[in-house]
C-alpha cells in the first residue's frame, strides 16, 4: 500500500505542473500571435525607409551630401554590444544561442583590440555575464514583455549621441531574429554606423534613375531620416527578441505538457498493475481461505 499511495501523490503532482505548462503554452500562444503581427507589420516599414533613406543617400553622395551616422570612426576602437535576453526562464535554448553568439563576437572585438562597452537587456542574459566574471556597463530593466517604442527610441537616442560624440565607434546588437514561424536564428545586426543601407531595386530598362530634386536639401533630409531608421532598427531587433521568445517557450511549454502526459500515462499503468496483483492476492487468500473451511 506506501507504493501505491506514492503513486497516487505523485501523479497527483504531476498532473499540477501539466495545468500549470498547459496554462504558459496557452499565454505565450497569445502572447505570440500579438507579438508576430507587430512584428511582420513593422519589417515592411523599416525595410522601405531603409530603401528610401539608402535611395536619397546614394543620390546625395553626387551631391557631396553626407551625414555624420553613415561615417564610420576608424580611430576609436570603442563599441557597444548590446545583448537582448529574456527576464524569464523556461523558454529552450533561447537565451543560451543569443549569449553564445554574444560571446564569439565579442571575442572578435577583443582580439581586434576595442574595448567593449557590454549593455545588457534581460535578467538572464545579466546573470550569465557575471556568473563568467565579465563586467556589465549598462543594465536595462524596463523592456520586461512586449517592448515599447517610447523606451527603444530613447535608449537608441543615447547611444546616437554617443557616437556623434565620438565616444563610441560602432553599435552591434546580439538578438534573436525572426525569420518566419518556423524560422528563427541567433544574429548580429549592426546598427552604427548605417554602412548598409539598401537601395530600391532599378528597372534594368530604364537605365539611370530620373533625376529629381530634393527639397529641403538632402543634408536635411537625411537629418531626418537617417535617425529614424536607426531607431526603427533597433526597435525591430527589440520585437524580433520578443516574438522569439514567445515562440521558444510555447515549444518548451508544449513539451513539457507531453512529458507530463506520458509520466502520467505511465504511472495510471503502475497503479493498475499494482492493483489488480493485490486484488489477485487477495481473493486467492479468500478461495484459499474458504478451501481451508471446506
């Protein structure tokens, strides 16, 4: 009988934590449907203003046009690496490919000699860093869920006066990038400088692109426009972390609710196992019993 009232207990726990996984599986389906539909909206976006500011910069580069966040600071040997992780566990391997991506690039940058500013997003990417004895400039705590524009703008606008300064050279971002629902990977965007900006594809009959003028000049246009993709950047590196996260964790969350049903598949077999011995047992001591009266 204590094996058999072990058995009830812990199926009794087991069937706990499915309700609670089942439960997380179900919040971060939601979570994601919301998340992907910002997401796959906002690439269209960014990637025509892309298209466009790279349009207006290679017709102002004839002009002598120019701006200080396409120029790259040679002599400076600073760089940002900034690290999106999650604050949560129990999302898969999430956290553990963007910190190892973080960590080959970051040895990269320190065998070229830069020094490394490390800015972290995320309680788990902070821990790992410090569990290795490196040391976190920058710690950011106000992206936990969903990410807002208002917050990504605001850091992105700092680490923008930062580089206009000459205080930093460069600014990389580690992340997970989403690709599709069924595609995602660990990635290194660069953000500055804005070396590569797209151009929107040319008709081949055509021939030169039409001239047309700008109005205002294409130095204030790009005063405009330059800042605005690099902060669309950087906030579509921030929803694609947050799409993938969700996305894991569901996939973590569905697993173990299967694991859960098959520990309790196999424990129902135990018990009945158990079971039907005992009570095989026991009308054998009865028949026994009544052959012994006889």
């Amino acid at each position: 009988m204590p094996e058999v009232r072990d058995i009830l207990t812990r199926t009794k726990t087991v069937r706990n934590v499915r309700r609670v996984t089942k439960t997380m599986e179900m919040v971060a389906t939601a979570r994601f449907q919301k998340s992907r539909k910002r997401t796959v909206a906002l690439r269209s976006y960014t990637n025509r203003l892309a298209e466009l500011t790279g349009d207006v910069v290679a017709r102002g580069t004839r002009s002598k046009a120019f701006h200080p966040l396409l120029l790259e600071h040679e002599q400076v040997k600073r760089d940002v690496l900034l690290i999106i992780t999650s604050d949560r566990g129990l999302c898969g391997p999430y956290n553990s490919s963007v910190l190892r991506i973080a960590m080959e690039r970051l040895g990269q940058l320190l065998e070229a000699e830069y020094h490394v500013e490390l800015h972290v997003v995320g309680r788990k990417g902070i821990q790992y860093l410090k569990h290795r004895g490196l040391v976190v400039d920058v710690e950011y705590a106000q992206f936990e869920g969903s990410p807002v524009y208002e917050h990504v703008s605001a850091l992105t606008d700092g680490l923008m006066e930062e580089f206009l300064n000459a205080q930093i050279g460069g600014l990389e971002v580690a992340y997970m990038q989403f690709i599709s629902s069924g595609r995602r990977r660990p990635a290194i965007a660069q953000i500055l400088p804005l070396s590569n900006l797209p151009t929107p594809p040319r008709l081949p009959t055509l021939g030169e692109p039409a001239a047309y003028e700008l109005c205002p000049s294409g130095d204030e246009i790009l005063a405009r426009l330059l800042p605005a993709t690099v902060r669309m950047r950087m906030y579509q590196c921030f929803l694609d972390a947050a799409v993938c996260e969700q996305f894991e964790r569901i996939a973590a969350m569905r697993s173990a609710t299967e694991n859960a049903d098959e520990m309790i598949h196999d424990l129902t077999v135990r018990y009945n196992r158990i079971r039907q011995a005992q009570i095989t047992t026991e009308l054998t001591e009865i028949m026994g019993g009544r052959m012994g009266l006889g």
